[in-house]
C-alpha cells in the first residue's frame, strides 16, 4: 500500500502546484487586464468591439485550436519514461506538427474568413491588415507549441506563469495606448498591434528558457536507424501516440464548432452593434471561468492524464475518481450560490460597471443568462477534461461521431431560429449554447460509467451533491433576497448615476440582506460538514476495537 501512494503523490503535489500557480496568474492579469479593458470597452464602439472580440477572437482560437489542441492533448498522456534511447525522438516530432502544420492551416482559415466576411465587417477602415497580423500573431504563438510542452513535461509552471503574465498585460497595454492616440480610426489596428505584441512576449519569454533544449526540426529516430525493418513513419514518430494525435485533432474540428457555435451565428446574422453588446456580456460573464474554472480544468487535465498512464490502473481511477468527485461537489456548491444571488443583485452590479452606450444592447440580458450557463460550462469542462485523458482511440471516434450529430443539430436549429426572426435576443443563443453543453455532459457522465465499470469501479455520481439542509438554506436565501428586490423596489434605483447609485441607503439595505445570507449559508455548510465529520470519526472509534478482538 505505501508503494501505491508513493507512485501517485509526484502526480498530485505537481497539479496541485500548477493549480495554485494558474489560478494566481490569472488572478494577477485579470485584475490588471479588468482595468485596463474598462478603458477599451469605454475608447472603442461597440461595433469595433464586436468585430474583435466575436470575430477576431473566432478568427485566432480557430487558428489555434484545429493546430494544437488534438497534439496538445495527446501529448499530456505521456509519462515520466519518454527518456528511453531513441523515444523522446519520436515525441519531440509529434510536438513539431503543430507548428508545421499551423502555417498552413492559419493561411487557409484567415483566407476563408475574409472571403466570407460580411460587407459592414469588410467595409471597416484597415480590416485586412488587421487579419494578416491576426494571422502572424496566430503563427507566432504556434511556435511557441514544443517549448509550452516541454514547460509541461519538466512540470516548471513558472516559465509559463510569467510568460503568459507579462503577454497578456503588454497586449492590454499596447492596445490601450493606440487607442488613447487615434480610437475613432485605427480601432481594429489597435487591437492586432495589441494581439501580436501578446505572441511575440510568449515567444521570447519561452525561447529564452528552452530555445536549447528544444528541437524545432524534424529528425529521424537514432533507436530506428539502425532497425532496417522498421517503415519510415515509426522512425520519425510514435506511431500509437500519432494516431491518438490525428484522432483528437479530428474531433477538435467538431469540438470547436461547438464551443464556438454562438460566435459563428452571431457573426453571421447579428449586427456588429450587437455584437459589441454580446461581446461585453461574454467577457463580463466569464470573468470567474478565466480566473477559476479554467486554470482548474487544464491542470486537472495534466493530472489526469499522467494518473491514468500509469502501470496500477486501480490505483490510478482511485486517485482520479477522488480528484474528479471533488471539484463537482466544489463546482455545484458554487453554482448553488451564484444562482440564488444572480438575479437579485447582479442588476446593480451591471449597472456600476457597464458602460451607458452598452445599457441600451443586449449586454445585461446576456449577462443574466450567463450565470446560468457559467455552472454548465464548469462542469462540462471537468468531465471532458477527465474524458480527454482517459479515451482510447475508438472511444475518441465515438465521441467524434455524437459531437457531430450535436453540433449539426445545434447550428442548424440555431441559425434557423435567427434567419426566421424566432431568435429575437441573444440570451436566448446562451440557453441553446447551455444546451448543447449539456448534451456533451450527458456524454461524458456515460462514459465515466462505462470506463468505471470496465475497471470494476463504483458509479456513484450523487456523492457529489450538495446535502438537503445546504440545498434548503440556499433556495430560503434566494426567496428572501428576490423579496428584498421586490419590496425596496430596486429596479427604479438603477437609472440613477453611478456615484449616487454607490452611495444609496436602500441599495446598500439590498445588499445587507444578501451578506447575511450568504453568511446563513456558510455556517450552515460548515456546521453540515463538522457534524459528518464527527459521526465518521465515532463511527471509526466503535469499529476499531472490534476489529482488534
């Protein structure tokens, strides 16, 4: 049994590591970045500000995402002994592909974009340039592709913590201060110049920390050479993790359509102004995905994937199903508080820090939807960041295929509701958005069950609930604080000026009941907590002794 634990604590105490560090860098950029981004939401219009951050924004995670992700992905499976004769090789090959093949691939897309871009989206001043620096920038930070996972493998958050850090509060910077110079005129010019400063950063922060240890060219496997039986692909690469490689890049393709289904149809059917609003409500509402969910999903992704890989397989799902378990329970707690104070306090909220030219688009309806789809989309990526890692190439293919039915269905229904006129808000794009990821939870929970019953371990998903007495606390929080909406009549306070709306007494009543509320909360989910605690530990003192007669 010791030996067991010794094998899986590296594993646990380095995802742990890279967890903190994650959630501290975006933390530390977001707080710089938040403010820096009040001022570019207030010194650009929300039709420039749609076109980046739906279209341009669309227009590089492709670039990216059909280069790297399927690579990236399969490469997180290999383990600590990839430094046998010849192997690393083989490896460091498979993690060239992306750059290879990512020129091509951001060229194609970036010329299928302006193609097929709208006339109001081409007519705006200094658009192709900007496209052809997106595409560069895109380039650039596929280069940085082998030294991010040679940053993985030697499990030195550091260098990316602090290259990702100074990349993103330089774009800020930079596009900030073009900005404050000529907004009315080079806008998207602004925003490129701001992009590429953010991939040239990344490149030269990670070269100067493993420009020497790693390769950028091809090479032939020395173990191979000498192998005349050998045929030409195994002796560049590892032919099992390259077919793993080519699947997950498949699928990326699909996954990508649906993660970046509602960019697509607004960009399509959506005016640039409301765009800009939609826009806005993403960034807002994701705010809390950046900072928390998502460091979470990538270093459990790691950890999964190095668990998993490892030669005691029950051990491993042990280890893995405990990881697993507990960030759903942290993730459906949260989402019980975020859902029972949403609707009651974040009006107040968007009406401090929304800009008033985005008040009158769809900007606050988005965001109110947004908080339902916030805990869908947390959950989802902590399933598929387990599925990710645990897949065989045949289950890959199946995921493939059901991600194709479901994003056909989901553009499909989508761009028909918005080119009929039944779609008439873009709130509604983040229900059928929330649906969709639903349809993926429902994937991924089945084969967890699947993959726990071939190994002959338990399915026991309601472990993760939260207990009744913290279920009741926060439906009786959520009832009394839409009271407290209603009888202080709150709504008619939101038109005030934002400096009179901080210092009103009613809005600060509003939210007094809501502090006590929460705080109800809290006690009683640590009061639950302690109380089974103290029944395990009796429970434990009772048996003990019998078991030594």
């Amino acid at each position: 049994m010791p030996a067991k634990k010794t094998k899986q604590k590296p594993a646990v105490d380095t995802s742990l590591s890279l967890t903190y560090s994650l959630i501290g860098l975006q933390m530390l950029t977001k707080a710089v970045t938040f403010v820096l981004n009040q001022a570019l939401v207030r010194l650009s219009t929300p039709q420039v500000y749609g076109t980046v951050s739906i279209q341009l924004e669309l227009l590089l995670n492709t670039m990216l995402f059909l280069s790297r992700e399927g690579f990236r992905n399969a490469l997180l499976r290999v383990t600590g002994d990839s430094k046998e004769k010849g192997r690393s090789t083989l490896l460091s090959n498979i993690a060239l592909l992306p750059v290879y093949a990512g020129v091509p691939v951001s060229i194609s897309v970036s010329v299928f974009y302006t193609y097929f871009a709208t006339g109001a989206t081409r007519d705006q001043p200094y658009f192709s340039p900007t496209v052809t620096i997106y595409t560069v920038a895109a380039i650039l930070e596929l280069l940085c592709e082998p030294m991010f996972l040679r940053d993985v493998q030697v499990s030195n958050s550091r260098v990316r913590v602090k290259a990702e850090g100074i990349a993103v509060i330089i774009k800020a910077v930079v596009t900030t201060s073009i900005l404050f110079l000529k907004s009315s005129e080079l806008g998207l010019i602004a925003f490129a110049a701001g992009q590429l400063s953010c991939s040239f950063t990344l490149l030269s922060i990670y070269l100067l920390s493993y420009y020497q240890s790693t390769p950028f060219i091809i090479r032939k496997s020395s173990s191979e050479q000498q192998n005349s039986k050998s045929d030409k692909n195994s002796s560049y690469f590892d032919e099992s993790l390259l077919r793993v490689s080519l699947a997950m890049t498949g699928q990326s393709f699909v996954k990508h359509i649906l993660t970046e289904g509602d960019k697509v149809i607004m960009s399509r059917f959506s005016t640039l102004k409301d765009q800009g609003g939609y826009a806005v409500a993403n960034n807002y509402g994701s705010l809390a995905a950046r900072i928390f969910f998502q460091p979470i999903e990538e270093s459990s992704r790691i950890f999964f994937s190095k668990v998993l890989s490892g030669p005691n397989i029950t051990s491993a799902i042990d280890t893995a199903h405990q990881r697993l378990s507990s960030i759903l329970s942290l993730y459906l707690h949260m989402s019980m508080v975020l859902v029972a104070f949403a609707q009651p306090y974040l009006p107040v909220v968007f009406a401090v820090l929304l800009p008033p030219k985005y008040l009158n688009t769809s900007a606050p309806a988005v965001l109110m939807a947004m908080m339902w789809y916030i805990p869908v989309m947390a959950i989802n990526g902590i399933l598929e960041a387990f599925v990710s890692s645990a897949s065989t190439p045949k289950d890959v293919a199946n995921q493939s295929k059901w991600m194709t039915y479901t994003s056909i269905g989901y553009v499909t229904c989508t761009a028909a509701a918005f080119k009929s006129g039944l779609l008439v808000n873009e709130q509604i794009l983040v229900y059928l958005n929330m649906m969709n990821l639903m349809v993926r939870i429902v994937y991924a929970s089945r084969f967890l069950r699947e993959f726990q019953s071939r190994n002959s371990y338990p399915f026991r998903p309601f472990i993760t609930l939260p207990p009744p007495p913290v279920m009741i606390v926060a439906g009786l929080t959520a009832f009394v604080s839409m009271l407290s909406y209603d009888h202080l009549e709150i709504e008619k306070y939101l038109t005030l000026p934002k400096s009179e709306l901080l210092m009103n007494k009613t809005v600060w009543a509003h939210f007094g009941t809501g502090i006590m509320g929460l705080a109800v909360f809290f006690i009683t989910w640590c009061v639950f907590i302690r109380c089974v605690r103290v029944c395990h530990l009796r429970n434990t003192i009772v048996i003990l002794p019998n078991e030594k007669r």
